[in-house]
C-alpha cells in the first residue's frame, strides 16, 4: 500500500515552505482528487523521494529542478 503525504506532512517531513511547494506544485508528482480549484492534492511518497533524490543528490539542484 502506498503512503500519500499531504501539503502539512511535505513541509514537515523535508522542510519545505508552503510557498516553495506552491510553486513547484506542477512539478511535483501528485495525485488530485476532484476538478475544482480548491481540490485536494496528495503527494505519494515513493515517487516523491525518487523526485528528490534524482534531482537534488549531491546538493546540486539542477537548473529547472531546484525547490528554491
């Protein structure tokens, strides 16, 4: 069973500030529940690490990849 991690848990869990997630919310695999703007949106887990690793590993963010 997969673990989803909502927007609270993703700042929590790396850091991340409501505005950084915000911004890279395209970017980022996800799945959204519903059509509306107001939808709710859930991060899987695994595919969020595998994002993470591959794109700031080494403490280099790629140039389009960094959650900054």
């Amino acid at each position: 069973m997969n673990e989803y991690l909502n927007k609270r848990q993703l700042e929590e869990l790396f850091g991340l500030s409501t505005s950084t997630i915000n911004r890279k919310l395209k970017d980022l695999p996800k799945i959204k529940i519903g059509n509306s703007r107001n939808s709710r949106v859930l991060f899987p887990r695994p595919e969020i690490d595998i994002y993470l690793r591959e794109n700031f590993m080494n403490g280099s963010a790629k140039s389009s990849g960094g959650l900054s």
